[in-house]
C-alpha cells in the first residue's frame, strides 16, 4: 500500500510540475529572461554534493532508489524538453561534440549489452550507475549550458551557486577538523559507518580528494564570477577566497593540494589585471614559501592529519594497481572488460579495487576504442577553448581571464583524474562539461557576457 501510494504522490507531483512548466514557458522568447532554468540547474548541481542518496532516499519496489537530486535531474530534463517542444530554445551551432558524446555513450551501452549491466561482485558499482554518474549526465549539463543558458543573468546565477557551495565545503571542512559533528550538514557526512577518509575533511562527498577538487572548481567559479557582479559583492568574494586555502589543506590529500596550486600558479602568473603585477606575486609567494619552510616537518610528515605528503604506501599501490591495469589490457585491448568490470583484487568477492587513474581505468573497462573516442571528445572542447582564446575580445583584460578560468576548470579536473576514478564523484564530471559548456556558449554566442565583462 505504501509503495504504491509513494508512486502516487510522484506521480501527482510530476503533473504539478508539467503544468508549472508550461506557465513557465509557454510565453515567447523575447519576453523572460529564462532564469527558472538556470535556478533548476544550479539546485541540482547542490543536489548531487548535498542531497544524493545517503541524505535521503524513497524506494520503488522493482527500479531504482528516489532521491532529491534523481527528482530534480528529472524535472529538469521535463523542464528541457518542454522548452524544445514549446520552441522557447533553438538547438543549432556545431554539433560535433555532442556527436562524439553520443558515440561514446553507444559504446558504453554496448559494452553493458556484452559484459551485462549488473556488478560482477558485491563490492563493485554498477554498470548503469557509472553510467549514467560519470557520462550520461554529465553530458546532459554540458548539452544544458550550452543551449539553455540564454543570458548574462542564468550564467552569474550558475557561477553564484558554485561560489556559494565551495564556501559550504570549507566551512565544511573546518568543522570536520575540528570535530565539531554536532554543526555539520549533512550529518551523513560523520557517520562511522561509511569507512572512506574518515580520518580527513571529506565532506559530503564522502572522499578528502573529491572534496578538495570540488573546492577548486568552487575557487574557480568565483574568480569568474568576481568582475561580472558590483563591487560591494567584488570585495565579499574576495575577503572569502582565503577559505579556500584552509578548506583544502584540511582535506589532506595531496592530489587535492596539487590542483589547488595549479588554480593558484594560473591565478598569479597567467590572469591578467591592471595593477602591478610584479610587486604583488613575489609577496604571495615569498608568504607562501615562508609558511611552507616554518611547516616542513609537519606538511612532508607520514601522518595525515598533519599534511601527509611523506606518506608512501598509497603511492605504491597506485603504481601496482597501474601494473596489473596494462596486463588487463593487453589482454582485452578492443573493447576491454566491461564496463564497471574492472578488477585487480586477489579476493573480488570481499573487497573491490578501484582504478586510481580515470583514463586507464576507461582503457581497461572500455577498450581502446572507448579511451579513443573519449580522448577525441576532450581533444574537441579544447579545440573549442582555444577558439574562444582566438576571439577578437581577448585583447580585453576580463574576457581573456574568463577564457583562462574556464580552461583552468577543466584542466584541474583533468589532472586530479590522473590520481582517482572520476567515473564515481558525479559532481567532477558535472563540473567539467557545465565548464566546458559555458565555453562553447560564449563560443556561438560571445555577446552573452559582453555587458558584464
């Protein structure tokens, strides 16, 4: 009786919303700004750090587990389809991308068709759940951006949120590290039973170098945002950014401190400003090194908490997780193993390693066939990049830092895949292609942020 009635009120509520939608968007386009989509967008982006399942989660007998965030992805995709029905958005421009996307997401369906769409063991993620985490949507936010966000305002509202988030994260972060489990929210986040990084700042995404990544992204969005908002809000961004700092260190890892400093390096000697450069930059970094020198004993300690770069047993697994990765392909080379099949442990059946390298991982999973495409897809958004780079408004000093800062989002990411499996943190790999769709936005249409920057 429950259930059904649980699937009742769903499904009353997504008529609710249709008729909502249809209010929404049923005017004509040059009459709103557009800005609800946006806002949907932005929540569920809080949604897949914030509100996954181990916040809250509904089951439907037979099909998967409800969540806020699974909700609002659907009502977003209704949102997306009543606006193409109704005609409110044009889907045109270079469509290359989006091809390579749909190829590669074939190849994954394919992969599941051979190797099955079920776990190998019990430990394991499933096949569909990679999926639709690491590609399927994250396509879908790229595929969003690209063509929905129509104006200055739904870009700033994007930007905003992920400022806003990261400030939550360090907040976050500081709580965790000082043990103060009373204020931290989600209290999943404490919960004794989820074993990973329970010994560093690992937030709500459960796992220290995620949550540092996702700090940087956050870093990022705000410096973006900094010169297209007034200057009361200018200077409130940037007295918060140094808690950017703190939140990442207590992170503790160091593919988090990696990224963080290659965001940091880009920012002083690569982003462009009117002031004098050359007295800023050696002040930073004669602090920076200051800081590092008094702290040298305890940052390349072996312990954690204390910074943990010294710490060598995690390196030695990686490299001996690479090893039998190159076995595993020179024995599945075209099409790999499967999908969310990879395996190295000695005992699968109780305990799964996870590939800490994501384009290995893919090459073991997918094949050389699904490692190319995906490189090929990467090749084409920094093709896109470099395009925008080229665009005559670069010769202003805003928009030249814009056409950084979306690069640098991507590359972070990039480079912190080199240390984890990104397939498993939906957040990164939503992150990464709402960058690399804002840029192709400003690509087609480079007067969206002309009266801002």
């Amino acid at each position: 009786m429950l259930p059904a009635l649980g699937v009742a009120i769903l499904a009353l509520a997504g008529l609710t919303g249709l008729l909502i939608l249809r209010r929404a968007w049923g005017a004509s386009p040059g009459t709103s700004h557009y800005t609800l989509f946006p806002i949907l967008f932005s929540l569920w982006i809080v949604s897949v750090v914030m509100w996954n399942t181990y916040f809250w989660s509904y089951k439907i007998p037979g099909l998967f587990d409800l969540s806020v965030e699974r909700i609002l992805f659907v009502l977003l995709g209704v949102a997306a389809i009543t606006k193409i029905l109704f005609k409110t958005v044009n889907i045109h421009g270079d469509r290359r991308i989006e091809f390579v996307m749909i190829l590669f997401l074939i190849i994954c369906i394919v992969s599941m068709l051979i190797n099955g769409f079920t776990s190998l063991y019990q430990y394991a993620p499933k096949p569909w759940y990679i999926f639709f985490t690491g590609y399927l949507s994250p396509f879908l936010a790229y595929f969003y951006v690209k063509y929905f966000f129509q104006d200055d305002r739904s870009i700033k509202i994007l930007l905003g949120t992920l400022f806003s988030l990261g400030i939550l994260l360090c907040l976050i972060a500081i709580l965790e590290r000082f043990h103060l489990d009373a204020l931290i929210y989600p209290s999943y986040i404490t919960d004794k039973t989820i074993l990973l990084h329970l010994d560093r700042s690992r937030g709500p995404l459960l796992n220290a170098a995620f949550n540092g990544l996702a700090m940087t992204i956050c870093f990022v969005a705000g410096l973006i945002l900094r010169p297209m908002v007034s200057p009361g809000r200018r200077f409130l961004i940037l007295i918060l950014l140094p808690l950017f700092f703190v939140g990442v260190f207590f992170t503790s890892t160091r593919s988090a401190y990696l990224v963080f400093l290659l965001a940091l390096g880009t920012v002083l000697f690569f982003l462009r400003n009117r002031g004098e450069r050359w007295k800023l930059t050696p002040l930073i970094l004669t602090l920076c090194l200051i800081a590092v020198v008094a702290n040298t004993e305890r940052l390349f300690s072996s312990s954690r908490e204390r910074g943990g770069i010294a710490q060598m047993e995690e390196v030695d697994i990686r490299f001996q997780l690479i090893a039998k990765s190159l076995r595993l392909i020179r024995e599945h080379p075209v099409l790999g193993v499967g999908l969310a099949h990879f395996s190295v442990s000695d005992s699968p059946e109780t305990y799964q390693d996870n590939q800490h390298n994501h384009l290995i991982g893919m090459a073991v999973e997918l094949g050389v066939i699904g490692v190319s495409v995906y490189l090929g897809l990467l090749v084409l958004i920094f093709r896109r990049l470099y395009a925008l780079a080229q665009n005559p408004r670069v010769d202003r000093d805003a928009w030249a830092n814009t056409v950084i800062l979306f690069t640098l989002g991507i590359t972070v990411t990039l480079v912190n895949n080199v240390f984890v499996e990104a397939s498993l943190c939906p957040f990164i790999n939503v992150a990464t292609f709402t960058f690399a769709g804002l840029a192709c936005r400003l690509l087609e249409h480079p007067e969206t942020l002309d009266a801002v920057i």
